[in-house]
C-alpha cells in the first residue's frame, strides 16, 4: 500500500487553505457489532469501555 505522500491527489478548488503538512493518516482497525437495540448497544458500549476498550457509538 502506498503512503499517503506518494498519491496523486486531484487539484484543489480555489479559495481552500491548502493540503495538511505532513502525514496524518493513522492506520486504525475496527470492529462493528450488530445488536437488537438501543439498550443492548448501550450496555455492549459500556461493557468494553469497563474493559479499557476505545469506543465510538454508530447509528444507521
């Protein structure tokens, strides 16, 4: 896989502040979990919290 760096990227529209300097992509690794509901979602969410786990809530 390349480096961010090393992808050409289309031209920017006029009037924007630029590209970042540097690299800020970090690579991340996830897993999504389907339950019935709000409140088995919430009680999951706060089970792998307890568990030191970094947690982002999603609904579709």
């Amino acid at each position: 896989m390349p480096k961010s760096s090393e992808i050409n990227l289309p031209p920017l529209p006029p009037g924007t502040h630029g590209k970042p300097k540097g690299n800020r992509y970090k690579r991340q690794f996830g897993v999504i979990v389907l339950v019935p509901d709000e409140p088995a979602q919430k009680a999951l969410f706060e089970e792998l919290k307890a568990q030191g786990r970094k947690c982002k809530v999603v609904n579709t």
